[in-house]
C-alpha cells in the first residue's frame, strides 16, 4: 500500500499538530540502554545533585546501570566483518607479522603517487629554470630534499599521523575530534547520551584545561565560526577528490611518454590513446577493493622503489658523488638568488615531490599508523633520496637531458624492465587519491554533507576499504577528459599542485586546532606547528597559484563544484531537520487522541523511520490522517551518526517509552559512526527488534519495582536544591523515577535484591508482552516519509534557488531512503509531506 499527498506548513498547524515543545501530561518515558538500564542524562539533575553522585561512589553505581552485557537489537550489520563487534576503540596488540604484512600493502595503495613523483618533478622544475651552473641543480635538489624531510615526514609521520580518529584519518576525520569536544555540528541532533559511548573520551574541564574550555566556548557560541569551520572540512575533502582525478592522468601520461623517444611515430596522439586505455583499466578494477589492488600491487611498487633506490645509487657513484652538498640549504638562497621570478616558478614544479602525501592521512583508515610509518622510513623515504640524489649526479654532467631526466638517467640495459615497472607503478600511484576519494565521500554522508550514494564494502578484515561506484566511473570519465583536453604532463602538472597544497593547508589548520583544543598542547608549540609547516605550504600555493592561467584553474573548478554540492546538501539537509523539530507533535494532542490515537488499532508492529532524536515526527500525523488503521506497536527508528569512527554494538541502540503504557509506542536510537557498515537483513532485524524489546519492557517493569521498594531519602536542603520538573522535554521523564534512585545510592551501601524485587510479577507486563507477541506475529510495516523541502514565499532569492532546484535536484537524484535504510519494498507504506523552510 502507497499512499502519498504533499501538505503545507500552514494546513499542518491548522489541522492535526500543536507547535509546542511542551510536553503535557501522560509522559512516562525514559532513555534506557537495551537491557532496560538507564541512560543518566545530566540535564535532568542540577549541579549540586551531580556533584554528589561523582563524589559518592556514582562509578559503581553507572556500572550497576549500565550492565557489561547487554543485547544488540537490531544490529545485524557486517556479521562478518572482523573487528566490528569489539569496536575500533579497544587497543589490541596486532602481531609484528601483521603490521610488516600492512606496510607492504601500503606501498600498493597509499605511496604509489609519491613514488613516482621522479619521473616529473625536475623536469617540471627545470622547464622553467634553464642549467646554466651547478646553483640551479644544487639549489633545486636542496628544496626537494628538505620538501620530503620537512612535510611527509615531520609533519604527516610524527604528527598529523597522531591526530588520528580511533585509527581513522582525513579531514573528516579531524572534523570528528572537534565536534566531540566542541558541539560546532550545524545539525543539532546532538544529545547528553552521545557522549555516554566509550570512544567519545571526552575530558572534564579542570582549571588546567581553561584555555581549551575557553576556545570551545567561543567556537560553541559564534554559528559564524562553525560555518567557517566546516567550509574549510569541505574545501580540504572536495580538494582531495580533485586528486583523485589530477592524480592518474599525470602519472598514467609520465610514464607512457617513456616511449616517445624509443619509437619512431610514436606521437602525442598515441600518448593521450593509450593513456585512456590503460586509466579504463584502472578504474575498472577498483571494485574488487583497497586490499586485493593492494597485495596485487605492492610487489610491483616494492620492486619500483629497489629500481628508483638502485639506479640513484649507481647514478650517485657513476657520474657525482658531490651532489650531497644538497643538504646545505644555503643552495636554496642561492638558487633564488640567481633565478629570481623564474626560480619562484619553478617551486611550483618541486612541491610535486610530495603529491600524495596527504593519502597517508586520508587513507589510515585501510591500514594502521604503524604500517604507514614503518613503510615510509624504511622503505619510501631512503629510496626518493637516492633517486634525487641520482637525477642531480646525472644533470651535473648531462644538463641538456632536463627535460628526460628519468629515462635518460636510466642504464640502456635496463631501459625496458625500468619502463614497464614505471608504467605498473604510474597506474598503481592513482591507487593512493581514488581510495582516498572514497574514504572521504563515506565520512562526508555520514556527517550529512554529501547525497546519498551506494558504498561497497570490499573486505571483510578491515570496515575501512570500500568502493563507491558512482564516484569512480566519474573520476574516471574526468581523467580521461582531462587527459584528452591537456595532451601534455607539463600542463597537467601546472594544475596538480594547487589541489595537494590546499588540502595540506587545510589538515594544518585543523591539527592546530586539535592541538589547542583536544590535546591541550603547550600554546607555543602548538603555534610553532602552522607557523613552520603553514609558513612553508603557504609559500608553495603563492608559487603554484602564479600558474592558474596555465592550467591552474581546473582543480579550482573541481573544488569549487564539490564544494557546492557538498555545503548545498549540508545547508538544505540542516534546515530540514529544523523545520521537523519545530512541527513535531506535542504530547498534549497525543492525550487528546487517547491510546486508539483516533482511530483503529489493528495487530502489527510499525517501524516509522525519521530524523529526530527527541519528540514525534509530524509525519506520523499525515499517517493518522491517511491511513484507515494504525499498527497496534508504534516504533520509531531514528538511525543517527555520531562523530565516532564506530560505535560498539553493545552502545549502538537506545530505547524510549513515548506516551503512557497503553498506548505501546516507543522510540528506538540507532547510533552510527561515520566508518560503520550497515547490512541489514530484514527478517533478523525484527526478530531482534522484538526480543530487545521484550528485554527492554522486563527491565523497565524491574526497575519499577525497585523504586516503589525502596525507600525515599532525605537531604539537607543545603546541599539538594529541587528542580521544576513541570516542564520538560517530549521525551524526558516527567517524575524523574531514576534520580531517586541515583541519590539513594549515594547514600547507602546495601542495594535491594533484584530477584526479590522481581518476584512480584507485574500483570501490565505480561498483558504488553502478549500484546507484543501478537503484534510481531502479525507483521511488521515500514512507515517512510517522503519529504520535499521547499523554501518559504518570502525568502531570499538565493535560498529559494539553492533548496527550490540544486537541493531538490540532488535529493531527486540520490539513493531513495527504502534503498539506503535497507528496507524490504513489500512492506512499505509511504507518505509524502512538503516541509516549509
């Protein structure tokens, strides 16, 4: 059964909905884990309550509440998938074997692009500085060498690599830390029982802590401050997918066009035809996932850096050992001084020996800091500076070979096995950008900030490695096109570096920030942190932007289009959230309705799924208004993301009763982070629907019990002030039953029994749970809303062209929510509703 109509605002309020946030009367609810135990939610208590509980064994007393075991409801998702279950946040001991075993996949999938940064890097550089004398060789091998120590190494391996969320990198992931610790999330579904899940680690403000206590207060405060933070989140993402694309056309095209002095006719043409073909190639295997493309090709990129490591040494020996004087960065100074403008220019050409630098970061989430670290200092790192040394060593006598610096400085016996490693390892180097790319399109829905597309997972060791399918053949066709368009590595390199240096400014600016406000780092060396590695970055983007009219632009394009599309989704996704929280239904007209909620009750449990954290969607008016008969079992399913990489399965799920007893409704949380994998199977998530909340309704009627048994203590009215308890939220207790019972535990040490407590059976309970029972044996329905957000008449023209078209046109366009919530089509009762914003 389908049904659909579309309402306004206005006919809402005049009809079915109350715009109040009161609650009324007849609110019984409370927020409770799946074992019944319940949540403490410190908005109920006022601080002198609270400083009691912490002063008076309230650890024992949450441990009581909050059981060890507890049964996952409806938590079906990646049964097989390792790790899932015990939640990323245990730190365990992985075996020495199994950390070399990932380094070696590292070579394959996160340093292919920086490998091969010696077929380009000086001859980008030195076709815009001529070799005149040793200073332009000696000067340009300094910036490289220190560019490599300085950025990828200093910066990423000893510290960017530690900001890490939970073992998840990107800025994303940065943006996680912060909003954890600092509520700057513009979708405000934000509650005290998120910060109840162990990977959250939040910190209590002491007065050593003032500073950071005071940053997050002011960046709490200014809205301003919050939509310039996630502005600079979406620029660093939307520059890392601009990589992604830049990324396998200059390595594909630097390593094909080996052939065009070995083969007589083979021309630009030839270059751009079989570039093409082998990038359709590429992006054709991706859908077998990070780790088989890894150990398939880490082989042939731990053979790639032994060849670049072993022709610099023999080019080093062979032709000029001095060049090690690079090491003295006077030979920078020197370099500038004698070029100038051109030497300016050419910088833009030297910060290519770091592209791919940030997939170290982005890419974390596949491996581990370890393997990563491990990978590039003992492997990575050595090999570059040999093969810069050896390039330098060749340039010292052969100057002229500038412009085929790489393949001229190859021995002629090994011409061939050297090309067609390079071409292998070219392909390969595109690996690091695309699962980089997709890692942070994943964290960018989670977070609510791009639309609804389909993610594969690939692996069932690691959540981490997954393929999304419409990103790929669309960084696919952009890579062909920009190699069609280009024809030319010089040009693609012109564009390629505006992208790497923003993303790295960008991951600067927020590992400050995580310094200052997280890791409460001593204030002078967290700013020495932006004012070395920020300084120096921010001179790389005024060298590579001197080059915008020289292709620089198109990464600016592609950003610029990311970023729409991104921030659009976020800003109508926001707004509509707001508009449910202001229309929701108030509990004074659900008393009205009585428990048949005027109209006919009939066996069968509804899933309505919505957004809202707290109260009932004005939705579920519509399906009053249109349907002939409800279910007699309501549930509300709110699936939410939680700035967490994982929740564990035993803190996922949060259970509410909505109205009194009779009326059988309850809310059901379901709390994701942004690296959980959801793959649900519809007939074992109701079946552990229903015994999580038969678990639920016996611990709630335990817990009564108790209360009503134990006895009401007495305070000085000095040290408890009482709260007005009048008004409070839809969803929260209206006779605070649970803070009773926390301040009864402050004072005394004797608990009651439980199995004494539950001797008296309670017949309300067997009555719900047969009515329960009955209702599951009668079927389940899915209640889905379709919404269709539309800006007010007196609106700005620019918010009515943004929601009215680019929004609705993304929403028209991405994953339906019976796809994404996995829902089974057969069961599916739908209406449609107009939200007003």
């Amino acid at each position: 059964m389908s049904t659909k109509e579309e309402i306004e605002e206005s006919s809402v309020s005049e009809g079915l909905l109350k715009r109040n946030g009161s609650t009324g009367g007849g609110s019984t609810g409370s927020l409770r884990w799946v074992d019944g135990s319940e949540v403490i939610d410190e908005e109920v208590f006022d601080k002198n309550e609270l400083e009691i509980i912490r002063e008076n064994n309230y650890g024992s007393f949450r441990r009581r509440l909050k059981k060890p075991r507890r049964v996952d409801s409806l938590d079906v998702e990646s049964m097989q998938i390792k790790g899932v279950h015990g939640g990323s946040h245990h730190k365990k001991d992985v075996p020495l074997l199994a950390t070399l075993s990932l380094a070696f996949q590292t070579l394959g999938v996160v340093y292919g692009d920086m490998g091969t940064s010696p077929l380009y890097v000086f001859s980008d550089v030195f076709s815009k500085v001529q070799i005149t004398s040793e200073v332009d060789v000696l000067g340009a091998l300094s910036i490289v060498l220190y560019t490599i120590a300085l950025i990828p190494l200093m910066k990423y391996v000893f510290i960017v690599l530690k900001a890490n969320d939970n073992r998840e990198g990107g800025t994303f992931a940065l943006y996680s830390l912060i909003c954890r610790y600092a509520n700057v999330n513009l979708l405000p579904n934000r509650t005290p029982a998120d910060e109840c899940i162990s990977s959250f680690k939040l910190r209590l403000p002491t007065p050593e802590l003032e500073r950071a206590v005071y940053i997050k207060e002011i960046l709490e405060r200014k809205s301003s401050l919050k939509t310039l933070l996630l502005l600079l989140v979406l620029t660093g993402t939307s520059m890392i997918i601009g990589d992604g694309i830049l990324t396998p056309a200059i390595s594909v095209m630097s390593a094909v066009s080996g052939l065009e002095g070995r083969i007589p006719g083979f021309n630009t043409d030839a270059l751009v035809i079989i570039s093409i073909i082998i990038l359709g190639g590429l992006f054709s295997i991706q859908r077998f996932g990070p780790s088989k493309v890894g150990f398939t090709f880490a082989p042939a990129l731990a053979l790639w850096f032994f060849s670049l490591g072993s022709i610099g040494l023999y080019n080093l020996l062979t032709h000029d050992v001095t060049v090690i004087r690079a090491v003295n960065p006077a030979y920078i100074y020197l370099f500038f001084k004698k070029n100038l403008t051109n030497g300016w220019s050419a910088l833009g050409g030297c910060v290519l020996c770091i592209t791919g630098a940030e997939a170290m970061f982005a890419d974390l989430g596949h491996f581990s800091v370890k393997s990563i670290q491990i990978a590039f200092t003992s492997v990575v790192f050595p090999c570059l500076l040999l093969a810069y040394f050896g390039q330098a060593a060749f340039l010292m006598q052969y100057p002229q070979s500038a412009g085929r610096i790489f393949y001229d400085s190859v021995p002629n016996s090994l011409f061939w096995p050297v090309f067609v490693i390079a071409t292998v390892a070219a392909i390969i180097a595109s690996q690091a950008m695309i699962s980089a790319s997709f890692s942070c399109v994943k964290q960018a829905m989670a977070f609510g900030c791009f639309p609804r597309v389909k993610i594969i997972h690939t692996s069932k060791e690691h959540m981490g490695q997954i393929y999304i399918p419409v990103i790929n053949w669309f960084l696919m066709i952009m890579c062909m096109l920009v190699v069609a368009a280009f024809r030319s590595t010089t040009s693609i390199a012109n564009a390629y570096g505006i992208a790497e240096v923003g993303v790295m400014i960008v991951t600067t600016t927020l590992v400050t920030i995580v310094m200052v406000l997280i890791w409460q780092t001593n204030l002078i060396l967290a700013l020495c942190f932006p004012l070395v590695f920020g300084t120096m970055e921010l001179v790389y983007m005024s060298a590579v932007l001197s080059k915008i009219l020289e292709g620089g632009w198109l990464p600016l394009v592609f950003a610029s289009l990311f970023l729409c599309v991104m921030y659009i989704w976020n800003y109508g996704s926001a707004l509509k959230y707001q508009s449910e929280v202001k229309q929701k239904i108030s509990l004074d007209f659900m008393d009205e309705l009585g428990c048949s909620l005027g109209t006919v009750r009939v066996p069968g449990i509804g899933l309505l799924y919505n957004e809202l954290v707290q109260g009932i969607p004005s939705i579920f008016a519509q399906f009053l208004l249109d349907l002939p008969a409800i279910h007699s079992v309501i549930v509300f399913v709110c699936i939410k993301h939680v700035p967490v990489p994982v929740v564990p399965q035993e803190e996922r799920f949060l259970f509410r009763r909505i109205c009194p007893k009779d009326y059988h409704m309850f809310r059901c949380v379901a709390r994701y982070g942004y690296k959980d994998v959801r793959k649900e199977e519809h007939h074992f998530f109701e079946q552990l629907l229903v015994d999580s909340l038969e678990k639920f309704l016996r611990n709630e009627s335990l817990d009564l019990t108790l209360e009503t048994k134990q006895s009401q203590p007495e305070f000085d009215s000095n040290s408890v002030r009482p709260t007005d308890n009048s008004e409070v939220g839809v969803d929260e207790l209206k006779v605070p039953l649970m803070r009773d019972q926390i301040l009864a535990i402050c004072t005394t040490t004797s608990e009651p029994s439980i199995t004494a407590a539950s001797g008296n059976e309670d017949p309300s309970l067997e009555y719900e749970l047969s009515a329960l029972h009955e209702a599951s044996e009668s079927g389940f329905t899915y209640l889905l809303g379709h919404g269709d957000v539309r800006a007010k008449k007196n609106s700005w023209f620019i918010k009515k062209l943004t929601i009215n078209y680019f929004y609705s046109f993304l929403r028209r366009n991405c994953r339906g929510g019976n796809a994404t919530m996995r829902v089974p089509h057969m069961n599916i009762m739908q209406v449609g509703m107009t939200y007003m914003v």
